[in-house]
C-alpha cells in the first residue's frame, strides 16, 4: 500500500448502544486508488504488435497487469491471435472490447450496432474460453474515439465502462466522469510525445489521480507505434512514482464503486449498522474489493472510545489492518458492521485519516499545495510531506483548512 500517506489515529470512548436513529450516514470512505499514488491504465487497441514486447517488458513486473481491446478488423483476426490473448488473460491482463469490424460507430446503422458492439462482446468471451481463459467482457473502447447517444446506448447495454480519446486522459477521484465516454491520453509520435507522457505520469501520481493510456504497436515503425524501451520506461516510471498499474475494468470499477459505497446509508438494528447499496451498472466485475476505513464521526457518534469494531459479509468477519483499513467485496452488496466490547485478544479500532497530521485539525475538505524553494506552484499532495519520486531540494508545502488559519511550511527533501 502506498506510504506516502502520513498515518494519523484517533483513539475513541465506549458507549452503549447506537445512535436512536433509524437510519444515520454513510460510515464507509473509500481509499483512493486502493492506497497508492494514484493509478494509471495502459491500454492497447487492435492486437497488432503487442504481445509479445508487453510480455518481455513485463516479465519482471508481474504486479503490472494491462488492458487488450481487441477486433476482428473485418478479418477474423481472432481466428489467429485468439490463443495469444488467451494465455495473457490466463495472466490476468484484460480482455475488452473494440468491435468486430472497427467501423467508425456513427457512421453505421442503429441495426448493425448490437451486432458490431453487444454480439462482438460474447463472441470475444467465447473464443477466450474456448482457449481456457474464463473472460468477463465489461469494457469497450471505440474505434476512432468516434460516439453519439445512440452508439453510447448499445454500449452502456453490455458494458459499464467506455474509453474515448483525445485529451489528457486524467480523471479525479472525487468528481464523477461520463462512464459512457472516458478521455485517454493517446500516444503518437510527436517532438515532445516522450516527455509529455512522462509528466502526466508524474502530474497523476502528484495529484493524485487516475491516468488512462492509449496506445496502439510496440514497434520500431515510425508515426503512431511507440518503442519497446520507451513503453518500458513509461511503465517503469508509473511503478516508480508507487501508482495502482492496473487493468481499465479493475481501476474503473473500483473508481465508480466508490461513488455509491461512500454515499450508502447505514441502519440501525439492534446492537449493529448494516450497509446495504446497489451495483451502479449491471455488467460490473464480478468481484470488486474495495479499502475502506469508517468515518471518525461515525465511530464517535454509534461506538465511542475503545470499542473494537468488525464488519461482517456473506458470514464472514472482517477486520482492520495495522492502519485501520478493511477490505470490502462491493459486488456482496451488504455489510453489517458490529462493536464488541474490549476482551484480552481484541484492540481497539483506530481511525485512519489520510487528510489529517497529528498537530492538524480533521476534515474532508482539507487540501496540501506543493511549491518550489521560488513559490511556484507543482501541484496537490496528500500531507505535509514531499512525494518520494520528487527531485530531493527544498519545498513549500502550504495547508488549506476551511474555517482555520494556512499553513504554510518548508520542507527539505
């Protein structure tokens, strides 16, 4: 797990009972990121040239898991590189759509939309599992970047996610994006293509936030293929700054299973809290851990001080780490969270806050401004303390409190 984040705890009191409301707000923050830097997707359109360059650069990261949006090209391509892709899924990278035939979507009947998009999506599910490879097929990339409502539509009917292109690809963690047209940052080869991807790299970790990748071949071939070693080093370089490297169904659902848990309701029934929720979409993974921790006024308002807190789902009883995380199966759908009183093998639970400093006032709106030794402003951290990957140096870190005084501090890196 990231450890850039400063832990910070609270001890709290033992009360009886739970708050005499029936229903109270939600307990549940998600982690950002599931506890890094922020996380990227690289993704690959087509299938052209690229399994086996990943397969060599990956060979030595194997935390590193990528997207494959895959097409027939008109061609039945499948019918050739089916059993490759196979064996890259049995590895965990993922398998996505990209249409049969790479039409540019708009310019094609509303009738031959299920064919090309939904029918497409089982197919690829098919072909993979007659190679041995169990695919869930729930996310779609458009060919061309080209959409419309109605291509959205057939679209959102089979997948919970859908990537566009074209702009910086970033997306925050707070602030909701259009599920059916997400932006990724494209390569090509340009002059300053190399440096630009770079930066958002780091530009993503700093924030920290969610960076999408597009790209196509991994070949020395000139406009539009990117090299072996430069693919390489931008991976490395995601690995480096400590950011989520993984699929763009994993992070995605992870991302927008988080707007719907950390808005849930709990209600009170007896001696405990259950959560329930919903799935935002119908085609989500089939499983999605999420790292939660529970609201401080929540613990403070329903437990008090030194209780020791569980959640319990599907039977099963789930504790907190060292740093006050649990681990969630969102698609459970259901958590009841139980406080017990203290016995000889149980501690109390402590809150984690990663938006709080020992000497800090609490709150969610808490916000951490990294600057040079010249004031110039670089960019949104998590605390009082200079990210890892950053240049060592002197620093300006300033903190924004609603209802308290800045602050404002130098920091030697």
């Amino acid at each position: 797990m990231n450890r850039i984040i400063k832990k910070a705890f609270l001890g709290i009191s033992v009360i009886c009972g739970l708050a005499s409301a029936a229903s109270v707000k939600s307990p549940f923050v998600t982690v950002p990121w599931n506890g890094y830097s922020g996380a990227a997707s690289f993704t690959f359109d087509d299938g052209f040239y690229q399994a086996e360059p990943l397969s060599q650069i990956l060979e030595d990261m194997p935390e590193v898991k990528v997207t494959f949006f895959l097409t027939n090209m008109g061609m039945n391509l499948l019918d050739y590189f089916g059993p490759t892709y196979a064996e890259l899924a049995k590895q965990g990278h993922e398998i996505g759509n990209h249409t049969n035939n790479h039409f540019d979507l708009t310019s094609i009947a509303e009738s031959s939309l299920k064919s090309e998009i939904i029918d497409f999506a089982g197919e690829l599910e098919q072909i993979m599992g007659s190679y041995g490879a169990e695919v869930s097929v729930t996310s779609h990339a458009l060919p061309y970047s080209q959409n419309n409502d109605i291509v959205s539509s057939v679209i959102d009917d089979r997948h919970f996610i859908n990537r566009s292109a074209g702009g910086p690809g970033k997306h925050d963690w707070n602030v909701e994006p259009n599920w059916s047209n997400m932006d990724s940052k494209v390569w090509y080869t340009t002059p300053n293509a190399e440096e630009d991807f770079l930066n958002s790299i780091d530009a993503s970790a700093m924030a920290p936030s969610w960076l999408v990748l597009l790209n196509h071949g991994i070949a020395d071939l000139g406009e539009g293929y990117i090299t072996q070693d430069l693919m390489k080093e931008f991976i490395q370089r995601a690995v480096k700054n400590n950011m989520w490297v993984a699929p763009f169904s994993t992070v995605g659902a992870y991302y927008r299973a988080h707007f719907t848990l950390d808005t849930a309701k709990a209600v009170a029934d007896g001696n405990n809290l259950t959560v329930t929720w919903e799935m935002p979409h119908k085609n989500m993974p089939k499983s999605i851990p999420l790292k939660v921790v529970i609201n401080e006024t929540f613990v403070r308002e329903n437990f008090g001080n030194n209780a020791s807190i569980y959640i319990e789902q599907d039977g099963k009883r789930i504790y907190p780490d060292e740093d006050g995380i649990f681990i969630l199966e969102f698609t459970s759908l259901k958590a009841t969270i139980y406080g017990s009183s203290k016995t000889p093998d149980t501690k109390p639970y402590m809150v984690r806050s990663d938006l709080r400093t020992q000497d800090d006032p609490f709150s969610e709106n808490t916000t951490y401004t990294l600057l040079d030794a010249k004031g110039r402003r670089l960019g949104n951290i998590t605390e009082f303390k200079v990210p890892d990957f950053m240049p060592k140096g002197p620093y300006i870190i300033i903190s924004k409190t609603p209802g308290f005084a800045a602050k404002v501090r130098k920091v030697i890196h």
